[in-house]
C-alpha cells in the first residue's frame, strides 16, 4: 500500500509540474530527489495528522470544560436551593415553638414532608 501511496504521489508531482519536466533531465531531477521528496512528504502527512489529532482533542476538552461550568453552575443553584429550604424550615419551627411556648400548647407534632 505504501508503494501506491508513493507511485501516486510522485506521479501527481510530476503532473502538477507541467510539460516541461517531461524531459529527460527533469526527469532524472525528479528521481535524484524522490527521497527527499518522501522524507518531505511523509512529515507533512505526518504534520497533517498530528494537528487533524489535537484539533479533535481540543474540541472534546472544550466540551469537557463546558460540561463541568455547567455542573458547577447546577451545583452551586442546589446548594443556594437547599439553604433557602433549610432557612424556611427553620424559621417555620421557630415560629411554631415560640407560639406553643406563648399560648401554653402543646409540642407540635414533627413537620410532616
């Protein structure tokens, strides 16, 4: 596969040149440099790759990053829901006490959910 690979390679390098490098001595240019070439090419693909990786990296830490701002936002609006609850609750049995304690009543019964 890898021959393929480079025979297409080369063969769209030559094309992509023109007609003038038809000749023989061009042609003998394009052999002499062919390594060189595959060296070249092959860091660009693995250049290509490399950054087509981090790209898709970045994209997942991103969401990554978004999904837990928006969990510490939840978080924090329970945690402020749960204060206000256990606020209203003890102001509801303070009351309730403080009117059993003025009118002589009795206990009130635990507070039902």
């Amino acid at each position: 596969m890898s021959s393929t690979l480079w025979a297409h390679l080369l063969n769209k390098d030559t094309t992509a040149s023109g007609s003038g490098l038809k000749t023989g001595l061009a042609s003998a240019v394009l052999t002499a440099s062919a390594p060189a070439d595959r060296t070249g090419t092959s860091i660009r693909i693995l250049l290509h790759d490399t950054q087509a990786t981090i790209e898709k990296f970045s994209e997942r830490v991103d969401r990554l990053v978004s999904g837990a701002e928006e969990s510490q936002q939840k978080l924090l609006a329970r945690n402020e829901e749960m204060s206000d609850e256990v606020e209203r609750l003890v102001r509801r049995v303070v009351q309730e006490q403080g009117t059993s304690l003025l009118f002589g009543t009795a206990p009130v019964a635990p507070l039902s959910p």
